[in-house]
C-alpha cells in the first residue's frame, strides 16, 4: 500500500514548518527543503573557477558587488585570487583523502560560530539541542534546532564517517577491541553538510574544495560576496553535532549500530537496514550531558596532529635521503671496480705492447690462446703504435713462429 503523499507547510515567515512532525515526517520534509534548495541553485547566476578567464565584463558585472553590496564590481583578478584560495583549500585539507578530522574543524571554525554552538551569545543566534534522526550505513542525519534569531524550525545536519566500513569489516567479539575501533572512527575523517544558509553561503564551497562535503549537493560557485577569504569552516549546527559526536555517550551509541550493522547480512547497503529513531529514543537522546565545545582542546589536539604529520614526513625525507646515499655509494663502488678492471685491461696491453717490441716472448708464450683474446690484443696494440697489426702477427709473435 502506498504511503500517504505528504505535503510540506510554510509558517507565517515563510520557512518551512518542521516542527510537531515525527521522524519519518521529518525526513520526507527535509527532502522536500532539499530539492527546493536545489532548483533555485540551478536558476542562480554563479561563476564557476574554469569559466573565469572567459567572462565578459557584463557577466562580471552580473556577479554582483563585493562585501555584500558595499564595494566595488568584481573584477578577473578577485575571481583568479578566489581560484588560488581554491587551490590553498585543496592542498591544505589533503583533498586527495575524503573527509576531515574533528579536530581541524573546531581548530579552523570563526570564533563567531564556536559561541553560537556553545549558546555562548546574547543576540538570539545560539543553539541547545541537536539529535540524531536517522542512521543509513555511514551517514547519520541530525536534526538541529534552529535559533530564536532565525526564524525557522530546524536545520538538517548530515555526517558521514569514512572509516566506518573499514573498522565494520575489523569487528570482534572482544568489546574492548571494538571500542577501539569505534574511537578511531570518531577521530578519523568525517565529511558533513548542513542545510543552513550559513553553511550554503559560506563553506560549502570550501568543503566541497576541500573534499570534505557529504554531496549531493556540491558547491562550485566561490563565495565571493559572503567569503572571499574562504575563513571558517563549520557552522554553528555542525559545530554542536561534532561536540555530541566527540562524547562518551556518543561511542557508546555507535558501537551498538556498527554491532548491529554487522550483523545483518549485506551489512548496511541494503536501504532496510536503515535505522531511523522513532520519538522516544529522540527524547531519550537529550538526557546527555550538556558540556561546551573546548576550543583550546581541539586547537592542541590538531597541532599535535600537524607535528605528527611533519614528522612522518620528515621520516620519509631522510629514509630516502639515506637511500639515495646508499645507491650513490654503491653506484661509485661499481665505477671504482670498473675503473680498475680498465685499468688492469690497459697494463696487459702495454705489456703485450714491450714484450712485441722487445721480442721478450718467453714469458708470454702460451698464456694467450683464445682467438677472440688475439683479436682484441691485435686491436689495442694496433691503436698503441699506429699501424694496423693483424691477429695472425700476434699469434706468430707469441709462439716464436
């Protein structure tokens, strides 16, 4: 039997209502949003980095102002500037690898986004209270509570753990073990998004740069007019989601699901071994301890990892300067024999060069017999003394004939 359609409703401002529903609602509200984002992204005029160089004037002008309107028309050189700060993003957050690490997220976040997640502001612009709604493999969905300030219901955060299926396949019966594996998942890499305006507007570009966006959808246009400098990275729901997420009550939550996900069969691709929370356990998840974001914890945490990684780095430079060093000396070591064995080549003819002149063959007789031997000394006394000297001469010359 087909489910009943569900029609999405507006508040008075104009947002979407998405409060009151329940999950599986939720859900199919959230979609809604999201192809409604999506259609207008289709419709706006955006500048992609490839297209810079071929844009007219008109099409500059078209970009809009920067600063929000209060400064001057784009020009080629801001877009060719917004391209060199893409290609920073790519090399600095190792875009080669999916996803970021937890650390680097609060560490690189403004200021401004860390107080609003901790609800540390006094404009109406904080948060409280972020729960999971629906766990699909690797990807866990949240919903968080919007703002006073904003004016909507909730945002929908999205993470995906890029070490899941990794540590799913390292599984044992030993709990410890698992809470191991678990942990190295939250430390590892996570990708995310949100479908807030800040994280649309600001650094989803920079995410999708950076390799670290949970798409659809992708973000190509620079934000030129909201961040130019491309500062920041999260935003405030995404903040509160990664302060859940680094919490002991969190772990144990994800052992359960990666305990239970192994144990179907297929593990999580199959779409019905979703799980989504019904509205108990939702209320069950506010019950955890409230705590702030330490931004001081995180700051040393990456920097510990940034020394870690210079020093793997650092490693690999010296081992292959050692290496280097050894094909070197091995490759002069072989150049040294060589040397010698031309050298030593070079004195058997110049002795066979006195022992032809001086016809002082005694000594000499019969230590020379091979054919391919007599023609190659017939050459080298040839090039000793200028005149040609057959093999047959040689021969005669060393047996007395």
């Amino acid at each position: 039997m087909p489910r009943p359609k569900f029609n999405l409703e507006r508040k008075d401002n104009g947002l979407p209502k998405t409060a009151g529903l329940s999950p599986t609602q939720w859900l199919r509200a959230f979609n809604i949003i999201q192809k409604e984002d999506a259609t207008r992204r289709r419709s706006a005029r955006n500048a992609i980095p490839r297209n810079f160089a071929t844009l007219t004037n008109k099409q500059l002008a078209e970009l809009g102002r920067r600063n929000g309107g209060l400064g001057g028309a784009f020009t080629r050189d801001d877009l060719i500037d917004m391209k060199r700060q893409s290609d920073r993003i790519k090399k600095e957050f190792g875009s080669g690898n999916a996803g970021i690490h937890i650390h680097q997220i609060v560490s690189s976040s403004r200021a401004i986004d860390i107080k609003r997640a901790n609800n540390q502001v006094n404009d109406g612009s904080g948060i409280t209270t972020a729960n999971m709604v629906k766990i699909k493999n690797n990807l866990f969905i949240w919903s968080v509570d919007a703002s006073e300030k904003n004016g909507a219901d909730h945002h929908q955060v999205k993470i995906r753990f890029e070490g899941w299926d990794e540590a799913l396949n390292q599984l044992t019966d030993n709990r410890r073990e698992n809470m191991r594996l678990v942990k190295s998942v939250i430390k590892g890499r996570i990708s995310f998004d949100c479908s807030c305006g800040r994280h649309q507007y600001w650094y989803r570009y920079k995410a999708t740069a950076g390799n670290y966006c949970v798409a659809p959808p992708k973000e190509f246009s620079p934000p030129m007019q909201t961040n130019a400098t491309l500062t920041g990275v999260a935003c405030k729901h995404v903040l509160l989601v990664v302060k859940k997420i680094s919490s002991p009550t969190f772990a144990n939550r994800l052992l359960v699901e990666m305990e239970r996900q192994a144990k179907r069969i297929g593990f999580a691709d199959d779409r019905k071994n979703a799980k989504v929370f019904d509205e108990q356990e939702i209320k069950n998840q506010r019950k955890g301890r409230k705590g702030k974001i330490d931004y001081e914890k995180f700051r040393k945490e990456h920097e510990r990892y940034l020394n870690a990684q210079r020093a793997i780095k650092q490693k690999k430079k010296d081992e292959a300067s050692k290496a280097e060093r050894q094909d070197l000396r091995k490759a002069r070591a072989a150049l040294t024999r060589k040397g010698k064995a031309l050298e030593q080549e070079r004195q058997r003819n110049r002795d066979l060069i006195k022992l032809v002149h001086a016809g002082n063959v005694a000594t000499f007789r019969g230590q020379i017999s091979d054919k391919a031997i007599i023609k190659k000394t017939a050459e080298s006394v040839s090039n000793a003394i200028g005149k040609p000297i057959k093999p047959a001469q040689v021969e005669k010359i060393i047996h007395g004939k």
